[in-house]
C-alpha cells in the first residue's frame, strides 16, 4: 500500500472506531474524515474501505451523492453562497462577485494555493436573517460588504474558524407570534410523565382524537402512522425525526430544534412508548452543523435525568435513545425514504412505495417517520388530552402551524398561528405592504396572487410544510419562478430520467426565456414537460418541479411575455452560451468571439 500521510490514516481511525466499525454510519464517517482532512482523499477511501469491508465502489457512490462532501480538494476555507431567491433580493450574487475578486478566485474553482473556493447552495435555512453563507458547513448570517471583506480578510491570514468573531455566526430564533407549541414552556419529561401515565394504547387514542396530522407537508394522520406501525410485525420498531428541513424558505425546525429541542426529544420519546421502539434517530441537514454539538448536550442532559436510556421515568421496560446523523447537502434526503436509505449510510435514492416505512423502514423494519414540528405538537397532545387539541384550528386542520416567514416584509421570523388563518392575516402581522405574491410551502407549493389572500392556511384550502416567502411589487415573479426551477434541477437526484432529463429541460427552457430566445412555442413545451414529470417521475420532487412555472405563467404571464422578443421557435440549445467555458479557457470574450457577433460581421 502506497504511504499514507498520517492525518488521513488518524482520521479514519478514529471515525471507524467512533462507530464501532457499522457500515450503516459511513456517511457520518465520511463527513467527519472531512471535518479532520477538509477533504476525502482517495487514501482516505481505500483506508475506509478496508475497515469496513466494503467494495470501494460503494464507499465512492456515497462520497459521490451529496454535495458537501468532496473527492477532490476545495481548499481550506469552503465558502458557499446560500442561493435561495430571499438571498438573491437581498444581493446574495453581488456579495459573492465581491469575495471572488478579493480573493482571485472564480466561482467554483479552488485558489491555485489550496486555500479557499466559493461557490452557491441551496437555501441554507437563513431566509429570516440572509443574505447567509457557510463556511466549512457553518452558517454565516447577515453577511454584507463589509462582512464579506472582513471574512476575506481572516481567509488570507489563514486564521481558524473558531477564531472567526462569534457574532457572524448569531442565528436569532426570531419567533414573532406564539401560540399553544411555541408558547408552552413545558418542563422537561412533563409530556412524556403524562404520556406514561396514560399508556402505550390510550396515548395512540389520544392522538387520534387529537386529529394532528403531519407538518412535513403530506399530511397523514399521526395517530393511525403511529398505531400502523405499532401493529407491524418487525424484531425492532425505530422512530425517525426528520430535520432535513430542505424546503427553500423553511425554518421552523431549526428555531424548534435550538429553542424547544426537549419538545422534540420528548415528542419521539412519545412516539417510542407507542410502538415498544428503543431506537430513535434524528436526521438533521447538513446545513445546521452548527446545532450538532448543543443538541448532543440536550440527549445528555436528558440521559442524566433518567428521560433518556434504561427504564425511563423508572419504568421497566421504557428502553429508549437517540442519536443524531448530520446530512451532507442532499434536498431529497427530506423524503422519507431516501432519508432512511441516507440513515442506513447509502445514496440518498427514493424507494419503491408501497411498501412505506411503517411497515419496512429503518433496515427493513417498523419506522415512523415524522417532522420536527409533528415530534413537537405531540407532547400536547399528552399532556393535556385529544379533545383539547382538536378544539384549536378547523374541523379538517387540527392544532396550530408554524409559519417561516421570509421575503419582503418588515417582520421576518417564526409566526404560529391556529390553522385557518388567512394570507392577508399573516401578511398584515409580518409587516408586509404592496405585496404582489406570496409562495406558500416553498418552490413545491403555491404561488398566490394579491386576489388569493383571502384564502387560508389549511390542509383543506392551502396546505404547506410552513414557508411564506413574500414578494412585493418590485419583484420580477419570472425571476422567481427561474430561480426555483434551478434548485430542482440541481436537487434531482438522478435515479429517474424523466427527472433528471425533464428538470433540466426545464431550466434550459427557462434560461432560454431569461436569455431572450423564447417563443410563445416554449410555453407549450413546459405544459408537455410538466405532463411527463407529473406522471412518469418516481417522487414528489420531479411531480413538482414545474409548480412555480405553471403558477407564474397563469399568475403573472407579462413577466413572461417581456421576454419573448421571437415570433418562431427557437431550439433550447444556445451556441454562443454554450461556448462561454471555451472563451474562459482561451481567456478571449472579445465581440468576435461570440456567435452573434460572427454572424452580423
Ligand atoms: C422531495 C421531498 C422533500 C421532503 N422534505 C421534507 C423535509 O425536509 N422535512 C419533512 O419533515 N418532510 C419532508 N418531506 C416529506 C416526507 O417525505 C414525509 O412525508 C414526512 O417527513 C412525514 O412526516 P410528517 O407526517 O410528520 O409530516 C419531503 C418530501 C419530498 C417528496
Ligand atoms: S423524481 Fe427526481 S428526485 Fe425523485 S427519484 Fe426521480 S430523479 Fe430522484
């Protein structure tokens, strides 16, 4: 074997043994190899290949799926834009412009010394306090011109991240509106002494009494989830919180997770005493690192006060832990199943369903899988009984909804109102004015238009996972539109080809328009591109990659029609764009050397 510097041959080692040698933990290894090595080697890969006794194809298809980890090295400093359209009004590309030029480096290429490369991601969850950026996977918030020149600055003297002023990494909870989850200040264990005291079968009545149906977006009945995996036959029964929260324009979870974490732990403890489970894991984007080690501190606290381990609460039996995995950039690990295959240390692929993880999840077994924000309501639902709970919010949307609200409006930040609650309330609480759009549920959902904000927050007339992203009439809603579609054909996780080819189809299309080569032809094209997506697509994310585009041609065609400058078809495939990585590598932009250009002369 070749001579492999120490540092990779320590970090390796140390990972393996942190995870006692489980192939099930080699996305966790893979991350912290490259916390250790700021990147995962190919040495790197042979020695974690061996340890675990995988064939090395496998261990390079995993470091291969998801975007923060890296085969080949991006420098000592990661830099990357968060890219949601709240950071592109509040000039997220002007920002990153800047930092390239201090820094003499091109967007996407690491600097010829090692050091440092900038680059965008998807939203990093910081709609309320952007434009935000990560650094080696840490959040920067609020960042400005002066804040870029500052961080290029301690970049180029090489300083340590933990030597970075603590103030650029504030993450403020922002919670504006309270209701009965964000005001309920329950004393840890409170819930789940409840939930003992009531019992395995009269806690699933409750809760189907209750009425609380999932805050992940679909919906489903928490209380018969629970109760069907309760009766599926399994040697174990696991509970999943899913904190993947990659919906652009979502928050909530993160302000749950670092002010109410015993809430959720609790929740899922609940969900544990339902189903006999003694295994939970909670699932938490890449993009909240930052939370890892506190969150770790709260199982501990919870551990030592006997809410946590054996016999909880003294009760025999109750045997119940919970451990977190951090995620490495991947939007599609939010689905339920990939996010079970990512669990279990694979490409984060959605499964075939039926069969759902109720009944074969978690290495094939009985698995709920919930939102932070279901995990959380639930402890209610214990504590102070069904018929309560299911007194609060409509007759078909029980309970409250927490709204991350983002975009143009005075009052960014957390709002829980009861479920009813209409688009102009919100709008008029967050300080918004003259709005001329509103996306409710992220680039998945809806775009509502001002004559629509009479309508309400419900699973019966709007549902949504929780984003709110505001745009008032400054806005370009084609801009928008452009900017979501760019996400689902970065986030395509390419199993499907209907997807993979269809999402980009619909960017290219999209960038046609934005580049002046669109027809009225091309809006046909997208009606037929939705068609295939919608039915030949194996998951949600390619059943909804056209939303924002449909939403917005019907809404707000002249954002559209301004750019169409032709009367005939044009093909997609743009020449002179596609030439532009010839021209960089020849350093020649001059007029000659763009098509349009040969053609007039
Ligand atoms: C592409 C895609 C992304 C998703 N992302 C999330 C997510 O980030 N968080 C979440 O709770 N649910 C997400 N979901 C929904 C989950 O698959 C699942 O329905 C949910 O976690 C179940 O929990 P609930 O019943 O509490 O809502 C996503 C679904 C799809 C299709
Ligand atoms: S629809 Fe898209 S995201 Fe879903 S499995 Fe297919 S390629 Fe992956």
């Amino acid at each position: 074997m070749s001579a492999i510097p120490d540092p990779v041959a320590a970090a390796v080692a140390a990972t393996v043994a942190r995870h006692r040698q489980d192939p099930h933990y080699i996305l966790q290894m893979l991350r912290e190899i490259q916390e250790a090595c700021d990147w995962i080697a190919p040495e790197a890969i042979d020695r974690l290949q061996q340890a675990l006794g995988l064939p090395r194809t496998k261990v390079e298809g995993v470091a291969g799926f998801y975007s923060f980890l890296y085969t080949k090295p991006r420098g000592r400093y990661r830099v990357l834009f968060s890219d949601n359209i709240t950071d592109r009004m509040l000039g997220n590309m002007e920002l990153l412009r800047r930092m390239c030029e201090q820094l003499w480096i091109e967007r996407g290429k690491t600097s010829e010394d090692g050091l440092v490369s900038v680059d965008t991601t998807s939203c990093t969850g910081m709609c309320d306090q952007g434009p935000a950026l990560l650094v080696n996977n840490y959040a920067i918030t609020r960042v400005d011109a002066p804040r870029v020149d500052a961080i290029c600055e301690l970049i180029r003297a090489q300083v340590e991240l933990a030597a970075w002023p603590r103030e650029y990494f504030r993450v403020d909870d922002q919670v504006r509106r309270k209701d009965v989850l964000l005001g309920a200040a329950l004393a840890p264990g409170e819930a789940l002494a409840a939930g003992c005291a009531r019992g395995a079968e009269a806690l699933l009545a409750e809760l189907k009494l209750s009425k609380l149906r999932g805050r992940g977006g679909a919906g489903f009945s928490t209380g018969l989830k629970w109760e069907a995996c309760r009766n599926a036959a399994g040697s174990e029964h696991y509970v999943v919180c899913n904190a993947d929260e990659g919906e652009p324009g979502t928050f909530k979870d993160r302000v749950l997770l670092s002010a109410h974490a015993d809430l959720v732990f609790e929740g899922m403890s609940l969900c544990a005493l339902a189903l006999g489970a003694r295994r939970g894991m909670l699932y938490l984007r890449g993009e909240y690192r930052y939370m890892l080690d506190q969150l770790n501190a709260v199982l501990e606290r919870r551990r030592q006060a006997g809410l946590l381990g054996i016999g909880i609460l003294g009760r025999e039996g109750f045997d119940f832990d919970i451990e977190i995995h951090l995620g490495a950039g991947a939007y599609i690990c939010g689905e339920e199943s990939a996010l079970i295959e990512s669990l279990e240390g694979k490409r984060g692929t959605p499964r075939n369903r039926p069969p759902f993880p109720v009944t074969h999840g978690y290495l094939d077994q009985p698995t709920v899988v919930n939102n932070v924000e279901t995990f959380a309501a639930s402890c209610l639902v214990a504590l102070r009984g069904g018929a309560w709970y299911a007194g609060i919010g409509t007759s078909a949307s029980a309970g409250t909804k927490i709204l991350s609200v983002s975009g143009d409006c005075a009052r960014p930040g957390l709002y829980e109102y009861p479920y009813g609650v209409s688009v102009s309330e919100v709008l008029a609480a967050c300080g918004a004015v003259d709005v001329q759009a509103v996306q409710v549920s992220g680039p998945s959902g809806v775009c509502l238009a001002a004559g629509e904000f009479g309508r309400r927050i419900a699973f019966e007339d709007i549902p949504t996972a929780g984003a709110f992203m505001v745009f008032d009439q400054r806005r370009d809603m084609f801009a928008v539109a452009r900017n979501f579609v760019h996400f689902f054909a970065h986030e395509s996780c390419g199993f499907c080809t209907p997807c993979r080819v269809g999402t980009s189809l619909l960017r290219n299309l999209m960038d046609k328009l934005n580049n002046g080569h669109g027809s009225p032809y091309d809006f046909a094209e997208i009606e037929k591109l939705n068609r295939i997506l919608q039915a030949m697509s194996h998951c949600g994310l390619g059943h909804s990659a056209c939303n924002p585009v449909l939403d917005t041609i019907a809404k707000f065609r002249p954002a559209y029609e301004r750019r169409l400058q032709q009367k005939e078809f044009e093909p997609a495939f743009d020449l002179d764009w596609a030439l532009e990585p010839a021209r960089q590598m020849t350093g020649r932009d001059d007029a000659g050397a763009h098509i349009g250009s040969v053609e007039k002369s």
